[in-house]
C-alpha cells in the first residue's frame, strides 16, 4: 500500500478553493509532505513570498507547472516562448523543484501542419535544455492524450516523448500521468523503456467513464476506471521512487468541494486504492 509520505497534491487540484499560499499551508497542515504548484498560482502570490512560504512549511516540490507551450507561427513567436521558459525554469530552480514539465504545445492558431510543431517541439526542448542542464534542472516532458493534440500538447504517447529524450540525451525525461497514457497498449513497454533515469513524476487521478468535460472533468483515484496500482507497480519496477502526485482537474464536482475534504479524500484514496 502506498504511504502519504509518497503523495504529493498539484495544487490545480484545489485551485478553485485556495490560492496558493492557502494551499500550500492546507497541504502541510494535513500531513502531506509535496506539491506541485503552478506558474500562475505562483505569479499571483508573488515568487519570493511563495518561496519562502514553502520553504518554511517545509514542503517538497515535486515538479513545477509548466514550461513548454513552444510552436509558433513566427520565429517571434518562439523566442516568446523560449523566454518564458527561462523564467518557468527560474521558477523550478527557485522551489527546488524534481522537474520542470513540460506541455510541449499544440498547433499554432491556423495552422495544419502537425509534423512542423512536432520538429518545433524538439528544437524549443533542445534550446531550453542547455540552461536547464546548465543549472541541474530536469526537463520532463509530459505526453497529453491525443485529445489535446490541437491546442496543448503534439506529443501523445510515451514512445514519441522518449523518442525525443533518446535525440537530445540526458537532462530530458518524462512525466507519466495516467490520465493521459493508460489506453496506451504500448504502455508497459514505455515504461521500462524510460527507466529510472528518465522517469521524473507519476501523476494519477481517474479517468470518469462517462467524461462530461475533455479538460476539466478528471476523477478522484478510484471513481474511474484506470487501474492505477499496475502502473504504479510498472513505473517502481522501472526504479521510479518519486511522489505519487495528485492531479485532478474537476470544475463540476471537487473544485466545488471544501478543500479539506478533497486533500482528506486524496490521502485515503491514494492509500486505498493506488
Ligand atoms: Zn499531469
């Protein structure tokens, strides 16, 4: 059974309820030791408060969200992008973060060229991936479902992320979310493929039968149907040690709960049924 010491909330999953200094004082005072917080519940408490919020609750970071985001219509348009995630890994340095994920990005606004944003996709990691290098920063790439393929994220599947960190060597790896990988047959092999080195974050929630949302309507772990503890047992068997992160995007149903409820209910959950 897995053990609260393991779990980590991504603070998306209480956003509605708590910014971020809220959250991160709601994580530690219901005994769970990591978060993953986001650069916009960031910018909005401040770098340096939240920082220092977070270290002095003695808190872990399992992973920053996110850089990426990195096709464009124009070479402007990248250089954007690319400083942005200078900043975004700025942000990871600054929480001590296991990661930087990233959301690679989808098709820029009018285009159909899939195969292009996908080579954009490569060159913007390759690009941040000196400085992350540079300053001991992991960069995890974090495949979407294919749903998302149009407007978040081009890379979709286990195999075509690590295809990508096998191209540009070590410093790149991936974050393994459930929600997004657990149709893939190929899955298993994905990821011992990854192994130790390349594994560098576990997300989980649930995927609800019946989806009402394509972006916010993720289950609690254990009101769908992806069976959780196989992949759990596939990613430690592959040496992964990290943190069990909880990520639940749910506009309808636990955005709307007390964010106590939702941190008590990912605690049982996360050890009853991952
Ligand atoms: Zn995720």
């Amino acid at each position: 059974m897995p053990d609260t010491a393991q779990l980590s909330i991504n603070l998306a999953t209480v956003r509605q309820q708590w910014g971020l200094i809220e959250a991160l004082e709601g994580v530690a005072r219901a005994g769970i030791p990591a978060v993953a917080p986001w650069r916009d519940q960031i910018a909005a408490a401040g770098l340096k408060p939240a920082v220092q919020r977070f270290r002095d609750l003695g808190l872990v970071c399992s992973g920053l969200c996110r850089g990426g985001m990195f096709p464009a219509l124009s070479p402007e348009g990248r250089a954007t992008a690319h400083d942005d995630n200078l900043r975004a890994l700025d942000e990871a340095l600054a929480f001590d973060a296991a990661c930087l994920v990233l959301v690679v990005g989808g098709l820029p606004e009018g285009s159909r060229d899939l195969a292009d944003a996908r080579a954009q996709v490569e060159d913007g990691i390759a690009a941040l991936l000196e400085p992350a290098r540079a300053a001991g920063m992991p960069l995890a790439i974090e495949p979407l479902h294919p749903m998302y393929a149009a407007d978040r994220a081009c890379v979709n599947t286990m195999a075509q992320a690590l295809d990508i960190c096998d191209r540009l060597g070590p410093g790149v790896g991936v974050a393994c979310d459930v929600y997004h990988v657990w149709w893939d047959p190929d899955l298993p092999a994905q990821i011992a493929r990854a192994g130790r080195e390349r594994l560098m974050a576990f997300h989980i929630c649930d995927w609800l039968r019946t989806t009402r949302d394509l972006l916010l309507d993720r289950g609690m772990m254990g009101d769908g149907v992806i069976d959780i503890p196989a992949i759990r047992h596939m990613v430690e068997a592959a040496g992964f040690e990290g943190f069990h992160e909880v990520e639940i995007f749910s506009a309808q149903d636990w955005w709307t709960r007390p964010p106590e409820e939702v941190l008590q209910t990912c605690i049982e959950r996360h050890r009853t049924v991952c």
